[in-house]
C-alpha cells in the first residue's frame, strides 16, 4: 500500500462499498477503536494482528441497543433461504438472549449502552468472576457468534474478495513481524491490518468515527423494519453514540484506598500536589474520562483533589505538559497501591489488559506512569479532547 492508501481505502469501503448489513461499517468502527486504544503500535510500521474475539466484543457493545425484544432494529435485509426468513444479523439470537440474561440479572435499569458497561466488566477478570455463569456463557456465545459473522464484512471489503485483508488465522501462523494487542494467545485466530490502514486508523480517529456513525445511520434509515415501523437516522445516531455512565459504584476499590489511608499512608493529588489524608478529601478519578473512552482498569483510577476533580478537571484530560509534571505523582500511587496485596494483584493484572514490555520490580510503577501518561495524552490527541 501507499502512504495514501489507508485513507483511501477506509473511504472507500465507507462510501461507496456495496452494503447488504451494517457489518462492513461495523468492522472498520472496531478497528479504529482498538487503534484508539493502543497507540503506539501505529508508531512501529509493521501490521497488527487483532483478535477476533476483540473486535466481536465491541460488535456486541455496538449492536446491543438494536436488540430490544420489545423493538428491535433491524440491520439488514431479512433473506428468504428454503421458505423461511433469515436474522438481518447472523448473531443476533446470541445477542438477543446476552441482553436478556443480563436484563434478568437485575444489576442497573437498562440502557442502550449496556453493551458498552458490559463489555468493561467482562474483560477485567475480577469483575467477571462476580456474574453469574449463565450470564458468563450467554456472554462468550454472543462473542463467539459476532466473531464467526466478522468473516464476511473481512471477506468483502473492497473490491471483490479478501482484496484488503488476508483471511483470518492463527497467531501463530501469521508473518513473525506482526505487532499483538496485550494478551494475544498464539492460538488466537487474528485479523492481519496492514500497518499503513492501521497507522490511518491511528491517525483520523475522530473523523473516522464520525464518518462510521454518519454512513451507519443513513443505512439503518434505508432498512425495512419490523411491522413497517420507520427508524430515522437520528435515533440511529442516538443509540450509536451512548457511553456508559459512571454506573459501576467503584466500592472495592475506594475501600482498598480507604484502608491504606486509616494505615496511615497517604497519596498526594497528581494535579493540585495536596495530600490527600482523610477518605472525605478524595474522589476516585477516572485518567482518562469515561465519557472518552469506558476503561474501568486500576491503572487509570486514582484518588485526586475533590474539589478539583469536581469543579476544574471534571471530563477532561490534563495537558502533555501536566501529565508530564504528574507522571512521578502516578509512580508514586501506583507504588503505593502496590503496598496492598490486593491492589497489587489486581493492578498487574490489569495493566496486562492493556500494555506491554513493563519489566517487574522496583522500576514498575515507573515504568507504568510513563505508559499510562502516554496513553491518556495519545488518546486525548487523537480525539481532540478538551485539556486543562
């Protein structure tokens, strides 16, 4: 490919690709939120391999509020194959009965960003271990289904097929060079993304985004509903555009803090520099807001200032020049988190969710507010988030 090619190419599949389903929109909507959320893979000029299993995760968060029992939205045309009428969305019964389980749960009232909720909580493994295993299986057969659906939006995109992505494999069958998302298994199947589309992805985030949610409602506004019901795209736009709210009461881990502080250590806020002594002086901040991006993982959660927090800071993101300053004040909690036994296990283990070559030791936690710091300042960057 050119250097030109991966715009070209994602333009082109956006606009003027032949669509029966949602699911070509869908697919590149994935891979720009996976290159969101690592990038600096797109600094290395090799392909990446993204699991499968990771972009049919979002698909599940994307296509989640189109699975209503009570209305659905259809994504496609419904084929008549053998005299009966087919899914408009081969995985939509999974989808359907996830929602179901997780609705029967009774956990929060329902939103259309469940999807969104639900993806975080499973793939932070301390929080998937507390739901129950009929909800866990429901989870991982929707997973499961979106995955094998995936084939076809890979298979066609372009002109023709398999023109601008290999067919899926094994980790451990693609070329040595390919870049893996944290947690990759060799036996994962993986799509290979040519660095230049990925580094594309990297670099128009947001105008990638908002191209996928603009093309994704006109479609859905062109699809016959059930019982002749229209849906605008405006509604469409809606239920594409819901994020969770901060809906997860953060108990646990505001009582590993508290215990720390009632032990007499202390943090000090990474934006005010004022030392936080009294569990009534502290808010459990999100990094990198919520509204951004839902990353629940206690990397990215600190006690700040709370005056700070509630009335500067609120959902926006430090300068590069703040997150630079703060960076030894993150080494510093995430040094004291690690003086918990609990904080510590859970911190390794998520930080394995989303960064790779930190080495253990005395070095880590320095090593993690410098990736974290990145993190949060490359995320903001690629989404012009507003700064303070």
């Amino acid at each position: 490919m050119s250097p030109i090619s991966g715009d070209h190419t994602i333009a082109t599949i956006l606009k003027h690709d032949n669509k029966t389903t949602s699911y070509k929109i869908a697919l590149l909507r994935a891979l720009n939120d996976v290159a969101l959320l690592y990038p600096g893979l797109a600094t290395a000029g090799q392909p990446v391999a993204v699991p499968l299993t990771r972009l049919a995760e979002l698909w599940t968060a994307y296509y989640w509020p189109f699975t209503a029992p009570d209305q659905p939205i259809y994504q496609g045309a419904r084929a008549l194959v053998a005299g009966q009428l087919r899914n408009d969305m081969a995985f939509r019964p999974a989808l359907t009965e996830l929602r179901r389980q997780w609705q029967a749960s009774g956990q929060l009232a329902a939103q259309p960003a469940d999807g969104f909720f639900l993806l975080t909580e499973m793939r932070i493994p301390r929080r998937h271990a507390t739901y129950a295993p009929a909800l866990q299986q429901a989870h991982a057969q929707a997973v499961a289904a979106a995955a094998k659906a995936l084939l076809m939006p890979i298979r066609y995109a372009g002109p023709g097929e398999w023109t601008v992505f290999d067919k899926p494999a094994r980790l451990d069958q693609l070329p040595a060079q390919a870049q893996t998302l944290p947690g990759t298994r060799p036996q994962d199947t993986c799509l290979l993304v040519p660095a230049t589309l990925w580094e594309a992805f990297h670099r128009l985030s947001l105008y990638v985004e908002a191209l996928c949610l603009h093309e994704w409602s006109l479609f859905t506004e062109t699809v016959t509903q059930p019982a002749g019901q229209p849906v605008t795209r405006g509604q469409v736009y809606t239920l594409l555009t819901a994020r969770p709210d901060n809906r997860r009461p953060l108990t646990w881990e505001r009582n590993q803090v508290d215990i720390l502080l009632h032990e007499n250590v202390r943090f000090t806020c990474p934006w005010t520099q004022k030392p936080l002594t009294q569990p009534q002086h502290y808010d459990l901040d999100h990094l990198l807001p919520l509204s951004i991006y839902p990353v629940n993982e206690l990397w990215n959660l600190l006690p700040v200032d709370r005056q700070f927090n509630q009335h500067t800071k609120r959902d926006r993101v430090p300068t590069a020049q703040r997150l630079t300053a703060a960076e030894p004040l993150l080494a510093q909690a995430y040094a004291t988190y690690q003086q918990s036994a609990a904080l510590h296990k859970v911190m390794h283990e998520d930080v394995a969710l989303r960064f790779t070559g930190l080495q253990p030791g005395p070095s880590f936690p320095a090593q993690l507010a410098h990736h974290a710091t990145h993190f949060i300042d490359d995320v903001a960057a690629a989404r012009y988030v507003q700064r303070f």
